[in-house]
C-alpha cells in the first residue's frame, strides 16, 4: 500500500522554516525538527527526504514571500516611497521581531560559505533580487526626477542592500529602536534630493 500523508506538508515547512530562521541549519538537530513540525521520522523522510530538503524547500519558500513584497513595492507610484516603504518595513519587522531572529537570508548570507554551492546560490539570488529592484527604483525614480541624477544606480543599490543588512543584523540587539530608525533613515537620503 502506497504512503500516505497525514499532515499539512505547508504547515510543516511553515514550522520548520521558523526552527531554521531562528537556529540556522547547524544548530537545528533533527529532534528539534521533528518537535516543531510533529512530524515522526519515517514522515519527514517519506515527505523531504532530507534535513537539507527541507531546509532548501523552505528558504525558498521565504523568499517567495519576501519576492511577493517585492512586487507590491513596484507596483507604488512613487519609486522613491517604495524604497521608503521598503525601508520602513525593514524597520518595522526589526524593532518589533521579539524573538530577535533577523532576517532569514541576512542570517544565511552571514555565515554563506558554510553552506553548500546550491544553498550559496539561492541566498546569492535573493540578495541580488533586492539589489535589482532598489537599482530598478532608482533608476525609474531618476527618470521621473525623484531621485538625484547623479547618483550611479548600481552603486546606490549596492549602498541600500549593505544599509539593509546593517539594519536587520544591528537591529537584533545592538541597536535601539531609534538608532535603527536613524540608520534607515540616513540610508534613505542618498535618494532624496536637496
């Protein structure tokens, strides 16, 4: 008779996906998998095959998410307040993240070369995904005389994607509320024009 499953595969990704967002890959023994998603062992291989499956399925799935709030970004009139509303959502998921995780692909990109060449790549991709649309928006934003002409695109994106690991990695402790408010901010005004 061919397995069957009886569990919610989504919900178990959703549970495994905060285990690993919280502990990262290494510091999430397959015990702790196994609680969290309440899963016995025969189900979770029968359904992912692996730690590592699982781990890959659900990065993805994050940055499926994080891509979705992407695309409501360029679809605002304004490219210069969808990288304010990108900021201050940054802002707002850091100052009020409780359990202090940070952010799933800033904590993957932290610690990058630990991970295999196909892990590298998807946390590489997401990176550069973001990079693409603050230098999309810049872009559009010099086009409509928004944002400052002389600032080279590329550059300023770059500049934006380092303000936005900053704030997700500082704003984990180091940083109070205000002070992480007050680096999003002077990452901001590089688009503002005088």
């Amino acid at each position: 008779m061919p397995w069957e499953k009886s569990f919610n595969v989504e919900q178990a990704i959703d549970s495994a996906k905060l285990q690993f967002w919280k502990n990262g890959y290494s510091d999430s023994p397959m015990s702790d998998l196994l609680k969290v998603t309440g899963l016995t062992k025969g189900s979770f291989y029968n359904a992912f095959g692996s730690k590592r499956n699982l781990f890959i399925r659900t990065f993805k799935k994050y940055d499926r998410e994080s891509q979705a709030f992407l695309h409501q970004l360029i679809a605002m009139d304004s490219p210069k307040e969808a990288i304010r509303t990108f900021f201050d959502g940054l802002v707002e998921t850091t100052i009020y993240d409780q359990d202090k995780k940070g952010c799933f692909t800033v904590n993957m990109l932290i610690c990058i070369k630990s991970y295999d060449e196909e892990i590298q790549n998807l946390v590489r991709g997401s990176v550069l995904s973001v990079e693409t649309f603050l230098k999309q928006m810049v872009e559009l934003g010099q086009t409509r005389g928004e944002i400052p002409a002389d600032l080279v695109p590329e550059m300023a994106a770059k500049f934006l994607v380092g303000a936005m690991v900053s704030i997700r990695v500082l704003g984990r402790g180091t940083y109070d509320p205000k002070e992480v408010r007050e680096l999003a901010d002077q990452a901001f005004s590089i688009v503002q024009k005088d």
